[in-house]
C-alpha cells in the first residue's frame, strides 16, 4: 500500500477539503435548480386544463366554459387555468372553502426524532394540497439543512439566503421581525420563512439567558408563539418543517402548536426512535401544560412488505385513532418528482406512466384529504363554540 492511496483515506487539511466540498455541491444544485425551473431559474406553478379547473372550482365542464369567456391559451392554443384564475372562478361560483368566523388559524409542526422519516415531503405535499384547496398556508423552515426551503421557495440556502432572511432576529431581538422575512412562493397560496445554517447558532443562543434578550422578549421557549400572533390570521394553516430533534427550535414550534403530524415509516427502528421522542414531548407538555386541538401519526415511506405490514399493524394496535386511516407509500412518481425538485402536485406529466401517476396521486390526495378534512371539523366546532 503506498503513501498516494493512504492520503486517499483522509484529509491533510480538512477544512479547506470541506469548503470545496461546499463550493461544489453548490455549483451543483444551481445547476439542477436550471434544469429543473423556468429560464429565468425561478420555480413556476404549473397550469391546469379544462377538466381539472372543473374539478377543482366544483362545478362542470360546460359551466366553465360558460363563466370563462376569455380562457387563458397555452403555446399550442389550449385552454389553460393558472390556480389564481382557478380561485377567481371559485369565488364567482362561491366554491371557495373560507375558514368559519370564529376559527384560529391552526399551527402544525411536522415532527419526529429521527431523520429521514418524510417529515419534509409530509410537509411540502400537505402545504401544497392546502393551498390548491383555496386555503391560506404559511410554511416556516426550522431545520438548517433547509430543504423545505430549497422545495418550496426553489432557494439554494446557502448561497442566496443570509441569517437576517430567516426567522432568527424575531426570535432574539424584536418579535415583529418576523413580518419582514415572510416570503411569497411560486405556489399561489403558500409563503415561506426560510432557513439556512444559520439556525444551528439560534440553536445554541436561544437556551443562553446572557446572550438571548430574555429581559426584552421573556422566556425563551415562547418566542415563536409570540411573534407568529403578528401575523397569525393571515393564513389558515402554518405548517413548520422541524429537525429531527428536539432542540430549541423544536421546541419552540411544539409550545406554538395547535395541532401536531408525526410522520413513521413502519419500521421497528422508526417505532423505537418514536417512542423516545414521546418521553421528550411528555416533560415538555408537562412544564408547559397545553393542550393540542389534533394529534395524528402519519405512516410515510409504506412498502407494503410483510415487514412493513406488521408494523403498520403493531402502530395502529398501540396508538389507535391516533394514527391517520390513509399512508404514504413509497412510489416512483413521488421519488422522481423530489429528485426534480418538484412535488406530485406539480407534475406536469407522470415521469413513468400514467396508472404509476394517478396511483401516487391518489395515496397522497387521501393522506392531505384525511388532515385537512380534520382540520375543517376543528374550525367548524371552534366557530360553533364562540356563536354560543
């Protein structure tokens, strides 16, 4: 074995290895993000035809052509509907689903200990399906990996983000901030609060009471509570992409919380790694004794394999109603739609087949159904509740 293969093994100089490792990976990810987005390398909400706007206004396909005398035309001359023109039309035939009078907003960290779980792709799909149901979604990024950012903002963290764009300064120095690094996404209906590296440090500043303004802003746990009150009723839901752990920021957006999905894929590791995080939430929801409006268990990356039956069995039988009805399961068109920096709900074409598409399509159109259809009864009772 001579010295060149030896030096192979490792780094003479690490941090200077690192930094290019950084510069690359970079250079790469602009370039899919080109090859992926609009020339202008801005992400684009695709359309939609005739038969799908119906569908989604509620109405049929004659009273679409009746109600829509000057139809957007594509490239080819075919009629195309953006999702803003889709709302527009909803509103004219008054399909368009409005949170009660009477109902809160409703904020739903996506959780889990354990990496890798689909917390993201929960995240991403939901906020998606929410807002292409007519509803009003905030997504916030606490993870400084910060892939829900680069899938729903088509942002490249470290490069085009600095910390001032991300939650950090309205959770140590003034709680308004956070109205200023809200931002618009190409999905119509959906804005984003970004997140980069920069949130490692918040992690570290937020517990140190010498370094985190606790004498201006109080506790630090609270913080986020407190600051997404100035912007709240803006949305109907704010869905926050957590890491997997249960640090501060973590913990933040779980004493923020009204309602809760923790996605599992049904594999004993995940369950054990489930079980931990519950001991966690209960001393957390213990100091702070607040109560949760939804709780559900989400099972992500279904094979269907005896294996993942079994435990999909075993899940159901210890946490019952807790866990949602519908899974997501592990398919092509979900797996090639993230590798595009896209989502199912973006897809213009299937990337295999048609059947392939429409299955994915219907798994993850019966999950995002089951939450948001739960989410509507809770806005129905808490309208109902204040009337009387």
């Amino acid at each position: 074995m001579n010295d060149s293969f030896l030096r192979t093994l490792g780094m003479d100089d690490p941090a200077e290895e690192f930094w290019n490792f950084k510069e690359r990976g970079n250079e790469i990810l602009s370039k899919l993000r080109q090859s992926a987005v609009s020339p202008d390398q801005q992400k684009t909400m695709r359309t939609f035809g005739p038969g799908e706007a119906a569908e989604l206004i509620g109405r049929s396909a004659p009273w679409l052509r009746e109600n829509d005398e000057n139809p957007q035309l594509d490239e080819r001359g075919r009629k195309v509907y953006t999702l803003d023109r889709i709302n527009e039309l909803r509103d004219l035939a008054g399909t368009r689903y409005r949170r009660p009078a009477g109902s809160r907003s409703l904020v739903c960290p996506v959780a889990n200990f354990k990496g890798g779980a689909g917390k993201t792709t929960t995240t991403v799909n939901l906020a998606q399906y929410a807002a292409l149901q007519g509803l009003r979604v905030l997504v916030v990024d606490f993870d400084p990996q910060a892939t829900c950012t680069f899938s729903v903002g088509g942002y490249i963290a470290d490069l085009e983000l600095e910390g001032e764009d991300t939650i950090y300064r309205a959770l140590v120095d003034d709680f308004s901030d956070i109205k200023r690094v809200v931002r618009p996404t190409y999905f119509p209906g959906i804005d984003l609060i970004p997140a980069n590296l920069s949130l490692q440090d918040l992690e570290l500043l937020l517990p140190n009471n010498k370094g985190n303004n606790s004498d201006k802003l109080g506790p630090a746990i609270f913080r986020f509570k407190q600051s997404l009150e100035l912007i709240r009723e803006d949305y109907d839901i704010i869905l926050v992409d957590c890491g997997p752990n249960m640090g501060s920021l973590t913990a933040n957006a779980m004493t923020a919380a009204d309602a809760m999905v923790v996605p599992i894929p049904p594999q004993t590791y995940d369950l054990a790694s489930f079980v931990m995080f519950t001991s966690t939430l209960f001393n957390l929801f213990e100091a702070t004794q607040a109560k949760l409006d939804y709780f559900r268990i989400l099972m992500t990356k279904h094979s269907g394999t005896n294996q993942a039956r079994q435990v999909d069995s075993l899940i159901r039988k210890l946490y019952g109603e807790y866990v949602l009805s519908n899974f997501m399961c592990v398919t092509v068109e979900v797996e090639k739609a993230s590798a595009d920096m896209s989502t199912i709900y973006d897809t213009r074409r299937p990337r295999s087949n048609k059947e392939t598409y429409q299955r994915a399509l219907t798994h993850m159109n019966s999950v995002n159904e089951e939450i948001v259809s739960d989410f509507k009864t809770i806005w129905d009772e808490q309208a109902k509740a204040n009337v009387a």
